[in-house]
C-alpha cells in the first residue's frame, strides 16, 4: 500500500492512501506498522507532499502513534515531530487538529521536552494557540500545561512570547481549553520567574480567572 503511494495514477494515490488511514486508527495495526521505522519516515515522506489526502493521512498517522507512549520517542527520532510541527502551519483543519494533538502527546514525555524545544515546538504552539478552532486551542493549551511544568522551560516559554497566547486561551470558549491555560499560568508562577510575570502583566488575567464560576479555573 505504500508503494501503491507512488502511483502515477492519482486515484490509485488516494485510496491506498485513505486505506493507510484506516489502518493506522486500529491499535493492533498501528502496532505492527510503527516497529518498522521505515513505515514511520514513509509517513513523513507522505506529509511532504502537496497531495491532501497524503497530508491528512501522515497527520492522523503522527495523531495515533503518539497516543502509545513508547512511540513518541520514535516519533523524535525519526523526523516525525520536525514534520508535525511543519504540518501544523498548513492551511488544512483537518491536519492541524491531529497534528496539534499529537505535539500535546509528545509534550506529555517529559524526557522528551528538551528535543520538543529544540526542535521549535514554542513559536508553532505561540502560533497556533490563536487558532480560531476549539480543539487546536484546547491541544496547545494542554501543551503548554505540559512544558510549563518544568522549570527549566519556563523562562524560554515567556522568552518566546507565550504568555499573550496563554492569556487569551484563558479566554476561550472551550472549557478544557480555560483549563489547561489557567494550569499553565498557575505552573509558570510555581517557578522563579514570578516578578516577570507580573512585569508582563499577569496579575490581570488572574484576577479575571479568579471569578470563573469552574472550580478548576
């Protein structure tokens, strides 16, 4: 079916590549195509390319690897989360959505925050949390409550410009999204960075999330 990605027909293109998808949204087969790395790069190679159905085939593939923990590191390795963070700045919903929740994933390891970083997962999420869709608002949210959490990460998350974005994902409609926002100001505020935080104005934004009626908020 890979293969078949390479046909010069381009109907042939999308079927094997919408057969792919199917595929890789079942845990067993998402197990068995993901030990061999080469099916892995063959993905990103997908994401590369200017065809729709192969970009959202690479995102929702990207999306169900990163749901097993022991494929996140694989997922580093072998160049796929350069190629998530690329596919989150494609025009296309669909790929940003299972693209941004698989960087969230991924976030979720904390052995892996230091090659997020490296990698510039902070201006992409400093980017895409103003993104106008509640589920990509909500996985960049959720990002941030994960590298908030550690204290080296802190400064270089305010050095980039993320606490505007938080602020205003502190603001969205989705409740999760407020949520994982709120989390990431109150992990940024457990670390050493706190009168720059005010300086950069967050007493405000906390004091308007203080009256939500959510009890986590």
């Amino acid at each position: 079916m890979f293969s078949l990605t390479d046909s010069p027909d381009d109907v042939t293109q999308r079927y094997a590549a919408m057969g792919i998808r199917f595929l890789v949204s079942n845990a067993i087969c998402r197990v068995s195509i993901v030990q061999d790395g080469g099916n892995l790069r063959a993905f990103v190679n997908l994401a590369q390319t200017p065809l729709i159905d192969f970009q959202r085939t690479a995102a929702v593939a990207f999306s169900s690897f990163s749901l097993a923990q022991e494929n996140r590191a694989m997922l580093v390795r072998e160049g796929g989360l350069a190629q998530i963070l690329a596919c989150l700045l494609f025009p296309d919903l669909q790929v940003q959505r299972d693209c941004a929740f698989a960087l969230a994933n991924v976030c979720d390891s904390v052995e892996l925050q230091d090659a997020v970083v490296r990698e510039g997962a902070i201006p992409v999420l400093v980017q895409i949390g103003m993104s106008d869709d509640a589920r990509v608002q909500r996985e960049a949210a959720r990002a941030f409550s994960c590298l908030s959490l550690t204290d080296g990460l802190r400064k270089p998350l305010v050095d980039a410009g993320s606490l505007e974005t938080m602020f205003a994902l502190s603001r969205s409609m989705d409740l999760a999204c407020q949520r994982f926002a709120s989390l990431s100001l109150a992990n940024l505020s457990a670390g050493d960075i706190r009168a720059r935080l005010v300086t950069e104005g967050m007493t405000g934004p906390l004091v308007f999330l203080a009256r939500f009626p959510d009890a986590d908020v």
